[in-house]
C-alpha cells in the first residue's frame, strides 16, 4: 500500500506534467496558422491576441550566381514548409553601422507580413513600407524596420516590409546589362509588390486596396515607382516622406552627388580595382568577372576608390532625369493614386553629422533639409 508520502509525491508529478501539457498547449495555441503562399507554405508567431508575425518570405530567386546584378526572377517551385517566425537577411550594406542590422547577404530577397488573426477584419487594406537609408544601408529585417508596434496599434490593416538589393548589388549599371537589368533594387520593389497582390488575400488583406510609403530612400523610390508603372501600379495609393522621384542635387554645399545616368557611375573603378579592367570593349566578359568576385572583394573596391553611395542611375525606365520627371508630372503621364506627401523635420542631420566628434552644423543641415526635401516635396504637392 502506498504511504501518504508516495501518493502526496505522484499527485505532484501528475500535476507537474499535466500543467507541463496544459502551457505546451498554450503555446501551441499560441502559434499562428500555417498559410499557403505562391512560396510555399508560411508558419508565423503570435505576437499577441491582436498580432501574427510572417517573417522571412522569399519573394524571388536569390540574386547569387549567374542572376547576380541581374533583376529579380520569380521562384521556381514552391518551397517547403518555411520558418516565418525570425527575420531574414539584411541585404549587402554599405555606409552604415551594420551592426544594428541582421546578418548581411546577397540572399536578401524577402518580406514581413504583420495581421490579425480577428476574424472581424477581414479583405482590410495593406501597407507596404520601403525603407530608408539612401540606397546604400536599410532593412526590413531588424528593429527599425520591425512593424509589430503599427500593427498591433492598427489590426484593421495588413502591414508588409519588404527586402531590396542596395548600392553596387542594386545599381550596378555596367553597360553589358540588359534594359531589363537596370537599377534591379528598384525592380526589387515591383516584384515584392506583385507578390503582395497575388497573396496578400491568404493573410486577410484586400488585394485591390494596397498602400506604398516609404521614408527617405524608400520615399523617394515611392516617387519612382509612380511614374515608372503609370499604367498598371498595382497600388491604390502612396504615402511618401521625405524624398521626391528627382532628389535636387545638392553637390554644391554637401559631396552628394544628383541621380548618375549610365554613361556616368562607379563600376568602371570597381571593376578594375577588382582584377576586372575593360579590354577591347568586352563588356559582357568584364561583368561576368566581377559576379565571381566576393562581397568582401567588392567592398574593399569600393572603399580604395572612396565611393560613399551608389544610387539608382537614370535608365529612361525605373528612374527618369529632373527635366522628364517635370514634363511627366504636367501631361499628367504618372500613376494616378490618391498621395499623402510630407517631410521630417531634420533630414538633412544624417549628411552633415560628424560621426568624429557628434558634432552637427545645424545651418548646413537647415539648408539641405529645405533644398533637397522640403521644397521639392511642396513642388510635388501644388
């Protein structure tokens, strides 16, 4: 016969397990849904009762390898059941305190979906946030970018962030690219939007109804994109702060140069710093030699020819020069969406800091907040 002892210590080990089972339930529970995506199958986390996470979702082909440089090519097959619950990689930063980013790659090509498992939203309309970091540093995959805090504030909307190539991986411009090739950062953008349009609808989000903003790179690539898909945006509206489709150039007071075209850019130097010189106008053999290059190659090429940013490059396609962007802007040849326009206050502290001695000219910095965002952002909206 058990004592008093033996029975008081299984009541106790029952308890244990059984309350062992009941918060493994609970976390269970806890989990969000599985989703199926034109990427395979998503498993997300519950942030709260208010908010599912999908993180790290493939929306193209890694650029490595032969599509290095090159735009982004849809997935080949759907993948198998994918981990949505951390982050993906940054993509290749370059002028930036990358270690308040995630691991850096060139596989980058993914996004973050935000929700809410309510039942009571449902085909709510969908924000798609670009950041910022003037085309060379930024991402979607780390706390400044992490849209938990919107989305919790606001489940009646479908937040997304989305990965795209930067510097020399997305602006690459040799001559030896394809007219479909050019500025593939940007190109980034549209295929991550068409996957959100061709998905979104799994997450509870309305297809016909998807907002684009961003802040500062990401705003002035909102600009962009309005005039470089008039015709079939794909978009329902845009949000842009701080950053208009023509930054003004600005070189006069600060070293930022205006938009580059593709006759004028960096790659030459980097090539040739990388053991890739031009001969006889073989172009295509040049290009090919710098895909087999390594990133850290590639990075040190760009520091020894003191290269600060390399921006999008006007291809007559994505990007267009200040003239055009003027004469589309008055017949009217843009994506005619509803748009909200604004500036931050102190844009123009990033470029005149002193990371030396945290020192600021604060006139210099007036100066370019007003000349290079402010007014082109009243311009854009008369």
């Amino acid at each position: 016969m058990l004592n008093v002892d033996a029975i008081t210590m299984i009541r106790c080990i029952f308890g244990t397990f059984s309350a062992f089972f009941s918060l493994a339930s609970l976390c269970l529970a806890q989990q969000a849904p599985v989703i199926q995506t034109t990427s395979g199958k998503i498993q997300g986390k519950a942030l709260s009762n208010r908010t599912n996470a999908y993180l790290n979702i493939p929306y193209a082909q890694p650029p490595i390898g032969p599509l290095r440089f090159l735009a982004p090519r849809p997935l080949l097959t759907p993948l198998r059941q994918r981990n949505g619950t951390v982050f993906g990689n940054s993509c290749i930063q370059i002028a930036a305190p990358t270690p308040i980013y995630t691991v850096e790659s060139e596989d980058c090509l993914y996004l973050n979906v935000w929700t809410s498992p309510s039942a009571t939203f449902k085909h709510r309309p969908v924000f798609i946030w670009l950041y910022g970091g003037g085309w060379n540093s930024g991402t979607a995959s780390g706390y400044f970018n992490d849209l938990t805090k919107w989305a919790t504030a606001h489940p009646e909307i479908v937040f997304v962030s989305i990965n795209y190539r930067l510097n020399f991986y997305g602006y690459t411009n040799s001559p030896a690219l394809s007219d479909k090739d050019t500025n593939v950062g940007l190109r980034d953008q549209r295929a991550a939007i068409e996957w959100v349009v061709g998905n979104i609808a799994s997450f509870g989000g309305d297809p016909t109804h998807v907002v684009l903003g961003g802040q500062s790179a990401g705003s002035a690539s909102v600009a962009q994109y309005l005039y470089a898909y008039p015709l079939l945006p794909l978009i329902r509206g845009a949000i842009t702060m701080s950053g208009q489709a023509a930054l003004a150039n600005i070189s006069a007071v600060v070293n930022i140069p205006s938009l580059p075209t593709r006759g004028s850019n960096p790659f030459p130097a980097i090539a040739a710093s990388v053991g890739c010189p031009l001969t006889q106008d073989k172009y295509a053999a040049q290009l090919d030699c710098v895909r087999t290059k390594t990133v850290a190659e590639i990075t040190q090429a760009i520091s020894v020819n003191n290269i600060s940013g390399i921006t999008p490059y006007v291809d007559n396609q994505t990007v267009y020069t200040s003239t055009e962007y003027k004469e589309r802007a008055m017949s009217g040849r843009f994506a005619r969406v509803p748009l909200l326009t604004g500036t931050t206050e102190n844009e123009g502290d990033l470029y005149v800091i002193n990371r030396a001695t945290n020192t600021l000219n604060q006139t210099l910095s007036d100066l370019i907040t007003l000349a290079t965002f402010r007014c082109p952002d009243a311009i854009q909206a008369r």
